[in-house]
C-alpha cells in the first residue's frame, strides 16, 4: 500500500517561472492538504482540498493555486516565481475526520535562482 | 491568535541517554495535539495523538504528555538511539466553526544523538 507519493523529488526554476507539483494521495484518502517548510522551520499551511474544491486556505498570496482530481490526487501550482518561494512543499493526506492524522510524503525541493 | 512554541530549538545527547522536549500552545478551541518525526530530507511521520481528555500516551520508546489546563505537552525520548536524531514537531489542531480542523505547526527541535 503506498504512502503519500509526491514529484518531482527536486526542482530548480528561475525567478519568474511557473511550477506544477504533483502529490497522490495515502490509498483510502480523500483529503489532500499542501504545506510550504522553509530551512529550520515548522511547516506553513498553504490549502487543503476536499471533493475538488479548495476547502480552507492559509495566508499564501493568489500566485500559488491548486486542483484536486476526481481520483484525489492534487497538483500545487506556483506563478511568478519568487526567490523566497524556494522550500520543502510538502504534500500530506487524511480521511478528513476530526482526529485522522495526516501521512505526508516526502516532498518537493525547489530552488528558485 | 493560534500559536505553538518548542524548546529547546535544538538538542545534543549522547546515545543511551534519555531527553524530553517541551511544546506549549494557546489553541483555541482545542481538538487534538500531535507530536512529528521528521528525518531530514524526509515528510513528518506521526509519532502520537493526544485528546483533551488523554494525559500521556506511549509509542516504544516515545512518551507524550498533556496538560490541557497549561497548556503545555512534552515528549520524553528514554535510550536514545543514533536514529532518534531528526526534527521533532509538535502540531495542534483546533476546531473551525461550520466544520474541519485547523492545524498549528510548531517550529520544531532538532535533536542530534552523538556516540
């Protein structure tokens, strides 16, 4: 049974660019959340998503968007890339119920030059 | 506004030593509060989960406590081990009105075992 599975791996972009990550879900999840984790930080909530729809939000500005598919999977997209975009984005899942814990994967590492 | 702090920021033990690592919070309404290992490079993997009404709970050689009157939770790691050494998070999780949860990450301590 897979975990949460997330790519690329790693990622370079320029300043400017865009960026698709792309994150499947824990088998038997349904809810998808994204989180951004700078060096030496807690991870930041960026959104979570629910039946496709954008559920709760963090405090990320409207340049990083996302979808969810109708097989759960989640795609976080990233416009105008900025230096400080460059982090961990982290990809987790749950069922959505009050105490279901979250399985993260591994995440993304992008680098914007 | 929903905050979580750990210390210390950062932690050196020798192996076979024990070592508790302090989260507190002020989470309001409290739902649930969840200690995470993660190793570096790596996402957090959930250690354990405590409700309002639990006061410890154990995972091998991983014990969470919680006081919900301060507020405060710790984890106590007993023989640490080479493998201990990673990021320990502590995130908590409070109610939304209208349904869902929301979760608030601590920063993390980073532990490092040494021989």
């Amino acid at each position: 049974d897979a975990g949460v599975t997330q790519s690329p791996t790693h990622l370079i972009k320029t300043r400017g660019q865009q960026v698709t990550l792309r994150c499947s879900p824990k088998s038997g999840h349904d809810t998808v959340s994204w989180y951004q984790q700078a060096l030496g930080q807690g991870p930041q909530f960026i959104f979570q998503y629910y039946e496709e729809e954008e559920r709760q939000r963090g405090n990320f500005p409207d340049r990083f968007s996302g979808h969810q598919f109708p097989n759960y999977s989640s795609e976080l997209n990233v416009n105008a890339l900025l230096l400080g975009d460059s982090a961990l984005y982290l990809c987790a899942s749950n069922t959505g119920l009050l105490n279901s814990p979250l399985h993260f994967g591994n995440g993304t590492r992008l680098t914007v030059t | 506004k929903n905050q979580v702090e750990q210390s210390p920021q950062s932690l050196i033990i020798l192996e076979g030593k024990n070592c508790t690592l302090q989260c507190n919070y002020t989470v309001s309404p409290f739902s649930n509060l969840r200690w995470y290992k993660q190793d570096t490079g790596r996402g957090p993997v959930s250690l354990t989960i405590m409700t309002f009404s639990e006061n410890t709970k154990s995972n091998g050689r991983y014990t969470a406590t919680l006081d919900a009157d301060t507020k405060q939770s710790s984890l106590h790691i007993t023989a640490s081990q080479l493998s201990d050494s990673a990021s320990y998070i502590c995130v908590v999780s409070s109610i939304l009105t209208g349904g869902g949860n929301k979760l608030t990450f601590g920063t993390g301590t980073q532990l490092k075992v040494e021989l």
